[in-house]
C-alpha cells in the first residue's frame, strides 16, 4: 500500500474531507517504499528496506485550527482523525496568520521524477552496488565505507475548497569514504539521482580511491587568503546556505537580504555578475514537482546577472505585501562554463584543490559569515600542477564574498543540496575557481 496511484489516493482523501463539519479542511497522503544497505571496514553492516503511508489532517473553525495524523485508513479511522482534529481545533486560540484553504490551482506539465527502474531496485543491487565499491578498495589495500538508499513515494494533498494535487518521485543516494590503511590518506565521492541508470558505484568508488591514494601523508602549509578551486560537492556545501531568499525574514530586517535602515536587497546587485541562479521544476537533470504547497512552480530566477531578482513568499505574507504568493523551490540551478577542475588547475600559479567542507556552522547570520572544515582530500596547487596533498584546513568564509571573488565558473553536477535553510532537493552546481578564500587554521585530522 505504500505507493497509492492518484484514483486510490483520491478516493482516501475524498471520504476525509467529506467527513468534516468543520469551516475548513485540509488533507495529505504521503507514502514509499525505500530500501538501504550500509558497510563498513569492507564489509556489509547493516541493509534493509521499509514501507509507510500516513495522512494528516488540519481543520479549521473560523482562525482557530487543529491538526491529527494516522496511518490506517479503515472507515473508522478516517472519521477517527478528523473528529480528533475538530476537537483539537475548538480548544485552539485564534491563529491571527491563519489563511483559508487554497482553492484549486492551474499547474503546469508534470516533471519527471518518477522513473520506473529506480521504483524497481532489488536487495540484489544494493548488494553489488556495495560489492562494486568494496572490491576495488579492497585491492588497493583501502578501506571502504559507504551507503546506498533509494525511495520510491507519492504525496498528494485535497482541502474543501476543491484543491488536489498528487506527485509520484524516485530517487537514490550513494556516499562513500576511501580511508588507506596506513590512516593518512582520506577520499570521498557522493551521487544523487531520481534514475539509478545514472548511477555508477564502481565509477564513483573509483574517483574516492584515487583521492584516498593521493592524499597521503599530507603537508601541512601555512593558514591564510588562497586561491581554491572548489569542486561541485564543496561549492554546494557553501551556497546552500545562502539560498533561502525568504521574503518575511528580509522584510523584517532578519535576514543578509534586509538593508540597513529597512526594506531588502531585491533588484540589488549582490555578486559577480557571472552568476546566475535560478528553481526550474522541469530541469531534467533535476527534476521536482510542480507545486509545493498546491502553489504551483515555474522557473524563476534567484540571482540574475549577480542582482537578487526574487525572493519566496509564503501566502500570509504575500497577502501582507499586496504580492502573489511563491513557493519555496524543490531545486536549485547555477549556470556553469566549460572548464573541468583539470583546466583550472592548469591556470591555477598558487592555490588549494577542495574535495568538500563539512561540520559548517554559522558566525554571523548578518553577513552569512561561516566557519567549517576541509575534508576527504585537499591539495596544493604550484604552477599548474597538483604539488601535494595538505593538511585540513579551517575556514572563515561567506559565501556573498565568495561569489563576489569569482575567477572562473566549470562544469556543473547534480548534488544533494540539503545542508542548510536554503538546502533540501537537488541542485545542479558547477566547479568554481575562488581567489583570496580565507583558512583561519590547520586541522590534523585526515
């Protein structure tokens, strides 16, 4: 039962709201299947898969409102988690934020992010995914930890205003850490896909163990202002955090997108020009659902020529500022160039190869200043050419400054972007070349 088809979800959804007394209803369906196998030391530690549908349930009566969940869906239990709900929302005070439901809306084509041979993966091919990973590793006298998931799900949402919607999505994620025996060396890779055929254990497995190989026995050099070369991973980590082009909170001065003395930053040119960010629902390489929320999705620019062009409102405080509503995005895309992280560093007469930064935390929310660490392969760069591997470094770095130090933009990659308030889906983000990014401190771990 854990993917329902749009009739079957319909039908569920149809009886909740039709046992409502209240002013107001709202209900969503959301379900999947998932599987998973995790190892360790070159070895299968843990694999499993799980099932789960559940629906959830707001009511309203006049602004005061009352939410209830369940996961059976017996005549009973459907009354069940409505009347609980009404219950709830008799003792609630009045929400003076509340909005009516939303009536229903025009979307546009659906995005592609069912595909049927994910839906269809097997323990089988979890299973050699795992070994594709662990046999080369094992070869090289490396250990392999690693992890595999992917999903299969469905959500669909219908209030008593006549709105529904239904989604179906697949996806699957694959990490892995290449340690060397000797404990000095470190490689990492991660991939995230809706289409599995786009997946390659062994490929990615591959790129983790040469970084292992060549990170040994690092030099430590001097903290400082170096050129870095970033690759996708490592950038994403960074401009996730500052994603969250969230109206209200740069309306009232919270955000690095308020200006001093009131108002925000839209229409305001932020970065270097060369960038470019934008949410397209129908990318193919990213592909999300068309709405969120039942608001429906379009392409719309973040970041058009280095100038803040939109920010997200929710439909309060669209109504607050006379504005239509826009949801908050399911991707994230920044345009590219064509140079691969090979040319760069053939361009590149002093600076620092990044594999990744993590345990990222912020220093002032203002400015979006924040601090983190290199990890999983860092490398000093002389004259065009990779010297040595170097010791880990800690950062003191926002990414508006980044973005305003921009040397050269490479080849984008679809990565997981879910590390900070702007995070979550998918994002399509190039390599980049940075000049006068700032390493506060050494780090000895690997």
């Amino acid at each position: 039962m854990a993917i329902l088809s749009k009739e079957e979800a319909k039908k569920i959804l149809e009886k909740v709201v039709g046992y409502s007394k209240a002013d107001g209803i709202e209900a969503g369906l959301n379900g999947g299947d998932g599987g998973n196998i995790r190892y360790a030391r070159n070895s299968v530690s843990t694999a499993g898969e799980d099932s789960n549908v559940s629906l959830s349930v707001s009511v309203n009566f006049g602004k005061k409102s009352g939410a209830a969940s369940i996961n059976e869906f017996d005549e009973a239990s459907l009354e069940k988690v409505v009347r609980r709900a009404e219950e709830l929302a008799k003792l609630a005070p009045e929400n003076p934020e509340f909005m009516d439901p939303l009536g229903p809306q025009t979307y546009g084509p659906e995005a592609k992010t069912f595909i049927e041979s994910t839906a269809k993966i097997t323990p089988e091919y979890r299973a050699q995914a795992a070994a594709d990973s662990i046999n080369p590793a094992t070869k090289k006298d490396i250990t392999a930890a690693g992890y595999l998931e992917d999903n299969r799900g469905f959500n669909a949402q219908m209030n008593s205003k006549g709105l529904f919607t239904y989604n179906q999505a697949t996806g699957v994620n694959f990490t892995v850490t290449m340690r060397t025996n000797d404990g000095t060396g470190s490689g990492w890779v991660a991939r995230n896909f809706n289409d599995v055929s786009k997946l390659n254990t062994a490929e990615a497995s591959q790129i983790a163990i040469e970084k292992a190989l060549q990170s040994r026995n690092a030099k430590a050099i001097e903290p400082g202002k170096y050129t870095v070369i970033l690759e996708p991973n490592a950038a994403s980590d960074l401009l996730s955090l500052m994603l969250n082009f969230n109206a209200r909170q740069a309306d009232e001065g919270r955000s690095f997108l308020s200006k001093k003395g009131g108002g925000t930053k839209l229409g305001e040119k932020l970065v270097d020009e060369r960038v470019n960010i934008y949410t397209d629902p129908w990318n193919e390489e990213v592909p999300t659902a068309n709405q969120a929320g039942g608001l429906p999705r379009k392409r719309m620019d973040l970041i058009k020529g280095g100038v803040v062009s939109n920010l997200f409102y929710d439909r309060y405080w669209a109504q607050q500022k006379g504005v239509e509503p826009t949801p908050f995005p399911g991707n994230r895309i920044m345009e590219g160039g064509s140079a691969s992280i090979e040319d760069m560093i053939k361009d590149t007469k002093k600076g620092v190869l990044v594999t990744r930064f993590w345990y990222i935390r912020a220093v002032d929310p203002q400015t979006l200043l924040y601090t983190g660490l290199t990890r999983d392969g860092s490398f000093y760069i002389e004259n065009g050419k990779i010297k040595h591997p170097i010791k880990n470094f800690r950062f003191n770095e926002s990414p508006i400054i980044m973005l305003n130090n921009l040397e050269t933009l490479g080849k984008q990659m679809r990565v997981a972007s879910g590390g900070g308030p702007g995070g979550g889906g998918s994002a399509l983000i190039p390599a980049m070349k940075i000049r006068d990014f700032t390493f506060s401190s050494l780090s000895d771990a690997v």
